[in-house]
C-alpha cells in the first residue's frame, strides 16, 4: 500500500483499509509501525497536520524497535511533509535531501518524483530559488517518465508558486493553467482543487479581480464538497485579500476570521504568519492602527517560528504602521532594514526576482524619504512661525522680523538646496556615480514611448560580472568596489555619446542604446566583453581577472510593454550565465531566435 500513487493514498478508501488494519488484534511492531505511517500519510494528504503528527508519534518508538531500513525510509518520507506542515521547513529540507540520496536508486519514479517536488516546494519558501528551479526541472523530468499526470500538475503547480513568489504574475498564471489543464482532463485528480484558488491569487496579484472571485468561488464549494478544510481556509483568505485590494477591508476582516478559525481547526502552522500579515494590512487600511499592530507581532512570531519568511515584507509593514503614527523617523530606519534584508535574502537571486517588485521597493523607499523630508520642512516652518509671534511694532522688534525674514529665506534656500541634492543622490549610485536603477528606469520608459509603433528602435544590454563573490571574498570588499569603479569607467570610455549606462544592483549594470538595433548592440557588448577580459587590474592588486555575461535584445513592435523588453534581456542573461559565463547571448528580431 506504500507504494500506491498519492491520489489513491488520498481517497476514503485507503482509510478504511489501512483502519481495518490497525483494528486488527495481535499486530506485530512492524505491521503496527507501517499503519501508522500510512494512516499518518492519509491524514497529512488530507490537510490534518495535527492528526497526522499523533499517528506518527505512534509509530515511531515502534520503528525504531524494529530497526529495518526500509520501514524507516518509509517514516522519514511522511515525516517530512509533516514537518513542512509544522512549519520546520529546515529540517524539512534536511531531511528530504537526505533521504533522496538514500532511495534514488530503489524507488519508483513516481516517489522519488514526490520526494523532489517537496525540496523543490520548500527550498521556494525558503527562497532558494536557484536550488528550486533544478530540482523542479528534475521532478518534471521524473513525472513525464513515469507518465503521471498527478505529478505533472503538481509540479507545475509548484512552478506557480515559484513564480508568484518572484512576483512574475504572468509566469505564475501561465503555469497554474498547466496545472488545472492537466487535472480537469484527468477526473480522478478533481481533488488537487488548490490550482484553482492559487490561480486566483495570481489573478488577484494581476489586478483582475473577477476572474480571481470566480475562482475562488469554485475552489471553496469543491472544497466543501470534498470535505478540505485548509482549502476552504485558503480560498477565505484569497478573497480577503481581494477585498483588501479593492477597498473592502471590513469584508476582508470578516473573511480573514473565517481562515482562522478554520486553520486552527487543522493545526495548520505553515502560513500563519501570512494570515496575520494579511489582518495586519486589513486594519492599518481601515485605520485601526493598535489592531494591526498587534496581528503584525503576532506575523513575526510566526514567522520566526517557520524560518524568518519574508521578514523584509513584515518589517516595510511595520513601517507603514509607523508612518501612520506620524513617526517617519522610525518609518524611515524601518524601511532602510527592510530594503537591507531584501538585498541579502535575494542576493544570489537578483536574475530571478522581478523588475517591478525591485523598483517598486526602490519607490517606495523615495517616498518614506521624501515625506521625512517634508516633515522636517513642517517642523522648521513650525520653529519660525513660532518666533515671529513674538514681534512688536518697535524698531528693535522689526529688527528682530527681519532678522527672522533673513533667517527663513535661508532655511528655505538650504532645504531647497538639500531637496535638490537629495533628489539628485535618489537617482544616482553612490558608488560609480552612475544612474541608478531609478533613474535608468525612467530614462528606459522615455525610450520606450518614443520606439512605440515602430517609430524607432532601441536596445538594451544587461550584464553582470561573473563570479563577482569571488573578488569580494578573496581581496574583500573596498577592493571589490575599486572593481566595480574600473569595470564602470571602462563601460562609460566604450560607449558612444548618445549611449547611457546605469547600475541597477550590487554587479548588474543597464545600457540603453538609442536607435540601435540587436546586432549593433551584439557588437557592442562583445567589444565590452573582450575589453573587460582584457583588462589590466594590476595597479589594484595581483591576480584579479574578471569577466561577464551579457544579455543584448531590441525592442519589438510585438512587445506590449516595457516589462516584456527587460525580462527578455533578463533571460538572456541568465542563460549566458547558465551556458557558462563569460559570453554574450541576444535575441534577433528577423528570427526571433537566441544567439
């Protein structure tokens, strides 16, 4: 019975056996032990965390007497999702790639596709990005040999989430489709019912509010009817957040209330933390500011109970509840941390994040500065106003308001200086003095709108410096910024005048080419390519070479926004890294095919 496929493991049918089992008198520690585990495996399938761990505390002692390999592969594999349930995504993990390396060679391709999907599910939560995708590419390889559409649909399923979680909406969305293509051609896989409310998430994510209230309709009455509990709680949560996107925020507590309740009666542990994030933006909208503070702490419990998830979102929350308050300073020093810590959780990721998640973080953090600065502007208008209550008719009291007058033109004069320094420093690196991702982005959308309906035509070179950690480790990281600055006036003394280079993040570096087509920008990026290979870092410090990966695209006329142009650069980079480094790779408008 181990060995049956998950649908067949998830039906009533295989309780009553594995039931009729355990009822059996006079069972043997092994017998006993192995019931348990199955029972565990129903129960966990099912969405009964709580229920499951009490099986499982059964069978281990017993496992343990018995000391026999095979029945403690066994428990390891459910225990494992149990864990992931529990929350303990860590030892989850651990154990998961252990027990792979232990059974890749005797299990069926079906469970060692199950067991590979879960390290890719959860190395995703954890944002191991570059650990998920091969080892979801992995789990789709073991599921199409071995032809099981159940595997099939939950792997693409997990692209989803991937995805969602690098905020690509329209990848994720694409991918959940696979997902509910692939179950509704199969009845039998009906009860994998959450495609459809993570499709609506998706849709949620992209602004289409209608199709995510469909869905998630549907998703909560197959939940009812199959008895799914933590679907019901997770469709309630869907459309609160709906709600909270739409203004609703009275309707979005209500149904938040409903996840609740219906997570606890599960014992679900996992995604608590996102359910109180969800209550905490719920009230800080309705402007019940006490009460989402109290759910963000309770956010931030949670979380680090899980692994510290997201903990730049629960901070930049924070943030804004401070800034509700009125207290920009601690808004401010808030946001700076969460901006660091989402530096340092996607440090190895920055291929794979989304632009709009990054520039949107950017913006945001110009906000928080700006209103610090129009608040410090309040203040100082305040301290003069105040001052010149205080003057008299006299000569000495005139005396006194001019002084005063002089004293604000100054101010005003020194705080408009320092506006337009700020503004300045916002949309310059403060390293290499070159555009920073802000400003280049706002220089790429004023290209944009000139190449559109095939006015014009501009491309675009993103590269990145290859195995850039290496220099920062070995000749540390002042020495890694003296490189960065090398590398930036190289790239400024090769490009024509027309031509704008940025730096968008820590080794990443932008080039906007006006009325440049790909094969003139190919051209480009192989010179920068061979100049950087080539380059003399000798006065620096012996030993340092360096190289990188370019991807070079044009914009198309079938391009229907801007995004599509710089995820197609994006993409192009990531597979010049991926091809090995050190290499230019662009798309050519003609065929349409990579170089």
């Amino acid at each position: 019975m181990s060995n049956l496929s998950v649908p067949e493991r998830k039906q009533e049918a295989f309780f009553l056996k594995i039931s009729n089992l355990l009822n059996k008198p006079d069972l043997d520690n092994h017998s006993e032990a192995l019931a348990n585990i199955l029972m565990a495996n129903y129960q966990i399938l099912n969405g009964e965390a709580i229920r499951a761990r009490e099986y499982m505390s059964v069978a281990e002692p017993l496992v343990k007497t018995v000391d026999q390999p095979m029945l403690q592969n066994q428990y390891d594999y459910v225990n494992i999702f149990v864990l992931r349930s529990e929350g303990d995504l860590v030892t989850a993990l651990e154990e998961s790639e252990r027990l792979y390396n232990e059974v890749k060679d005797k299990w069926g391709l079906n469970k060692l596709g199950d067991l590979v999907l879960e390290q890719a599910y959860i190395s995703a939560i954890l944002s191991r990005y570059q650990e998920s995708i091969p080892l979801l590419e992995l789990a789709l390889d073991y599921s199409l040999e071995a032809n099981d559409p159940y595997l099939i649909s939950e792997t693409y399923n997990v692209f989803g989430i991937l995805y969602s979680f690098l905020n690509d909406n329209q990848s994720a969305i694409m991918y959940f489709k696979k997902a509910v293509e692939v179950m509704e051609r199969h009845p039998a896989l009906v009860s994998n019912i959450y495609f459809y409310a993570n499709l609506a998430d998706s849709y949620r994510m992209n602004k289409e509010y209608e199709k995510s209230l469909e869905l998630i309709e549907k998703a909560r009455k197959l939940a009812i009817k199959e008895g799914d509990i933590p679907l019901r709680a997770f469709a309630h949560q869907v459309k609160a957040r709906v709600y909270t996107n739409t203004k609703e925020y009275e309707s979005a507590i209500e149904e938040l209330e409903l996840a609740k309740r219906l997570q606890e009666q599960v014992g679900e542990q996992l995604f608590g933390y996102e359910l109180q994030t969800d209550f905490a933006y719920a009230y800080l909208k309705l402007g019940q500011i006490d009460q989402a503070e109290k759910h963000l702490d309770e956010a931030i419990d949670s979380a680090a109970k899980v692994a510290a998830l997201d903990d730049f979102y629960l901070k930049r929350l924070r943030s804004e509840i401070s800034a509700a308050r009125d207290d920009f300073e601690d808004a401010y020093k808030l946001l700076q941390e969460s901006y660091e810590t989402y530096r340092k959780t996607f440090n190895d990721n920055l291929t794979y994040v989304s632009n709009l998640s990054r520039e949107q973080l950017d913006q945001e953090r110009l906000s928080f500065e700006n209103k610090l600065l129009e608040k410090e502007n309040q203040i100082n208008t305040k301290y003069v106003k105040k001052y010149k209550k205080y003057s008299v008719i006299l000569v000495v009291l005139i005396a006194l308001m001019l002084i005063l007058l002089v004293i604000s033109l100054w101010l005003l004069m020194k705080y408009r200086k320092a506006a337009r320094k700020n503004e300045e420093m916002a949309l310059t690196d403060n390293l290499t003095d070159l555009p920073n991702r802000r400003q280049m982005f706002r220089q790429l959308e004023q290209e944009h709108e000139k190449s559109e309906d095939g006015r014009s035509v501009y491309s675009l070179i993103i590269f990145d410096i290859d195995h850039f950690k290496t220099i920062n480790d070995r000749f540390g990281h002042r020495m890694g910024d003296k490189v960065i600055n090398r590398l930036a006036s190289i790239t400024r003394h090769t490009l024509r005048q027309k031509d704008t280079i940025g730096r968008i993040s820590g080794e990443e570096f932008l080039i906007i080419l006006p009325d440049t087509n790909v094969k003139e920008a190919k051209q480009i990026a192989e010179r920068l390519n061979h100049q950087f290979a080539n380059a003399d870092f000798s006065d620096l410090d012996d030993g340092i070479h360096l190289t990188a990966s370019f991807g070079v695209t044009e914009y198309m006329l079938e391009d229907e926004s801007l995004d599509m142009v710089i995820n197609r650069a994006d993409r192009l980079l990531y597979k010049a890294k991926s091809q090995g480094r050190n290499r230019v790779v662009s798309t050519f408008n003609d065929t349409q095919q990579e170089s």
